[in-house]
C-alpha cells in the first residue's frame, strides 16, 4: 500500500491492546509489587510455561503464541541457516546499522532515552550494556534452529519484550509525556524496528559485500515477519514478501528522520559499548567510522557522527601493526573501512562472550553449534581467524 503522512500519523496513536490490557489489569489489582514480581519472574525464568502467572497474563501468553497461518517453515529454516553462517557480520549490522537508523528517528528514540534502559546512568554504562546483550540475545534466540517453533525461545522472548513495551507505555506517560510524540512504542515505530531487525540487516550485509540470494533474502525476512505477528504488529503493517518490507521501513525512516539529543546521546552510547567490548584502546573511533559507512553521510549528521576523513585519521595511527600494515592500499579509505570491518567482526561477539559470561549476574548465551560455526571460544587466547567467505 501507499504510505502517506496522515496513514502514519494514525499509527502514531495506535498501541497494542492485548499486552496494554494485562498490564492494566495487573496495575488494577491494587498490589503494588505485582508488576515487579511479574518481570523477575520473566527474567529469572526461560521457559515461561514454568511459571504460575495470574489468570490475565496466562491467557496473554497463551492467545499471543498462536502462530498465523502464513507461517512458512522452510522459509524460516532457509533464514535461520543465514544467521548459522553470517550471524558475526548481522550483529555488525544490528549494533551498527539497525540500531542508530532506529535512533535517527526521533520522535521514537524519545521513549529509550527518557526510560534509562539504553542511556548512562552516572557515568555507568551497566544498564545500557545489559539492554544492548538483551536485544542481541533477543536475535540469537529468534534465528537459532528451533526459536520460532511453538514454546520456543524466540517466541517467548517476542512474548516477553511485547509485555514489557506495555509496561513502558503504562509508566512512562504517567511522567508527562509530550503528544507530539504520538503513543510511546506506537505501531509506526514497532513497524520500523522491525524492518530494522530484518531488511535494514540484509541491506547491510549487501554493504560488506555478502550478497544473499533472493530466496535466502525472503527466509531471513520470514522470520523476523513471524517475530511481528507475535510482538503484536498489525498485520497491514507485517507486510509480505522483502521488498514490500524494505519499502516500508524506508518509507518510515523518510517520516520520521530528524536531529534529536536523544538520537545523538544514544548513538553515542553505542559506540561507547563497542569500543568497550573491542580489546584495548586500538578500535576507538572505530564504531562511529563503520556506522557512518552503514547509515551513509546524511543520516550520520543527523546523529552529529563525525566525518568519515577525520576518523580515520584518528584510527590509523592506533590500527598500524595490530591487524593492517604500511601497504599503499590504506592509502585508499575505502580499503581501509574495509579492513576495520573485518577486524572488528573477529573481536565483538567474542568481546560480548567475555564480558557478560565472567562474574556476571547475567549471561550472553551462544548456542555451542553457533559458537563453532563463528569461531568463538570463552578464552580470548584461544580465538580463531577471521573467516573466509
């Protein structure tokens, strides 16, 4: 269909009535601790059909796990083996790509900014950190073999991330929250974080020179269509087929694209995270080059990125003898992004592994088949080489 401006500023309004409605009957219930039990108990346990929920929300989980009828299993099998085999270069994509084109949206990147979850506390990055490994494992859980059967751990994580998106509606416009905004996670923006998940990832593994065929394309596609139904999509908004899917996402960045604080701050974030998680001080200024490479120029200064000249005139002195050299081709910055690229993709999901799986309350979980497709260990000085394509 066509999109217009007055078609998504009604979407705007619109919110997700089946996950709101249980967290309104919790809030009704008058026990204060209600809510806070709800979600450790949602933490704290995978499997959700081993807790003893109340009756509203044991009946959210159940109307809310009924796959549609569309659902085509060799698609998904087909984008599931995609993830198996460039699931380093889609985490790239995720955390390069996905999430800062989210946040060039501004009305949208409002409501991570004003709740904390992906923003500094104090200086800290621990909660920021600890949302970008749950977003990442939302991904792992999704496109691992067997995540988007009944009961499995990709619908229960949609299943989980939809109560939550209702418990932030719920709390966050009892602290003013501005109209102009539209509803906090409305459908227009729940639309386009899909399309972030899934076509902006496949756009940019065409970026790093991974061309998917049509078919593997449609699979990757297919799931993260799945992942809409269960997350509360509607479905004239869960569109059929990668390319109507692309159309749309662009047709939501090209409404909603604007300079923000919060589109700056939590872009900064993120390359503060990756710069974390990279070994040492050698990759700082790394994340904010590939990022501008991934989103292009226009959408870069909408984040205030710096220019891509200026940054690699930062990098290169720090990138000379750990995994370049003094070659005529870094002469050419193209070339050079090329090389910070593939470098990066060796050292991040590892990076992750380390950081969360050592004396942390919470854990990043890597199927061990994936691990071994990806060449990761949890010991640093047992990382393989980078992988040939």
């Amino acid at each position: 269909m066509t999109w217009t401006k007055e078609s998504f500023a009604a979407l705007r309004l619109k919110t997700d009535p089946l996950a709101d409605n249980v967290i309104k009957d919790i809030i009704s219930s008058g026990d204060t601790q209600a809510i806070n039990k709800l979600f450790t108990q949602l933490r704290e346990n995978d499997d959700v059909t081993e807790i003893e929920f109340p009756d509203s929300v044991k009946n959210y989980f159940e109307e809310s796990s009924k796959l549609p009828e569309w659902v085509d299993w060799e698609k998904v099998k087909i984008g599931q083996k995609v993830f198996a085999s460039y699931g380093p270069e889609i985490s790239l994509c995720l955390l390069c790509k996905s999430l800062p084109e989210a946040y060039a949206c501004a009305n949208g990147a409002q409501v991570l900014y004003r709740t904390g979850r992906m923003t500094e506390q104090n200086g800290s990055l621990e909660v920021f950190t600890r949302r970008l490994m749950e977003t990442a494992q939302f991904v792992i859980n999704v496109c691992t073999p067997g995540g988007l059967e009944p009961k499995g751990k990709g619908i229960q994580t949609a299943q989980k991330v939809r109560l939550i998106h209702a418990s932030i509606r719920y709390y966050i416009k009892q602290f003013n929250w501005p109209e102009e905004y539209g509803e906090p996670i409305n459908q227009q923006d729940m639309a386009g974080t899909l399309q972030s998940f899934s076509t902006l990832i496949i756009q940019g593994l065409g970026q790093l020179k991974i061309e998917l065929t049509e078919e593997e394309k449609e699979g990757y596609y297919h799931c993260w269509r799945v992942v809409g139904h269960v997350i509360g999509l509607e479905p004239e908004l869960n569109v059929d087929g990668y390319k109507n899917g692309l159309a749309l996402g662009e047709s939501i960045l090209a409404d909603q694209m604007a300079p923000s604080k919060a589109g700056e701050e939590l872009t900064q974030a993120v390359c503060a995270f990756l710069e974390e998680m990279l070994p040492g001080n050698i990759f700082k200024h790394a994340p904010e080059a590939i990022i501008r490479y991934l989103i292009g120029d226009k959408m870069a200064e909408c984040l205030s990125l710096e220019e891509e000249s200026n940054l690699i005139d930062k990098l290169l002195p720090r990138l000379m003898g750990f995994a370049f050299d003094m070659a005529d081709e870094l002469q050419d910055q193209r070339k050079v992004l090329d090389k910070i690229i593939s470098t990066v993709n060796m050292h991040l999901l590892q990076g992750m592994l380390n950081h969360f799986n050592e004396n942390k309350q919470v854990r990043f979980d890597i199927p061990p088949n994936l691990k071994d497709d990806w060449g990761l260990s949890y010991n640093t000085s047992m990382m393989r080489k980078p992988r040939t394509r």
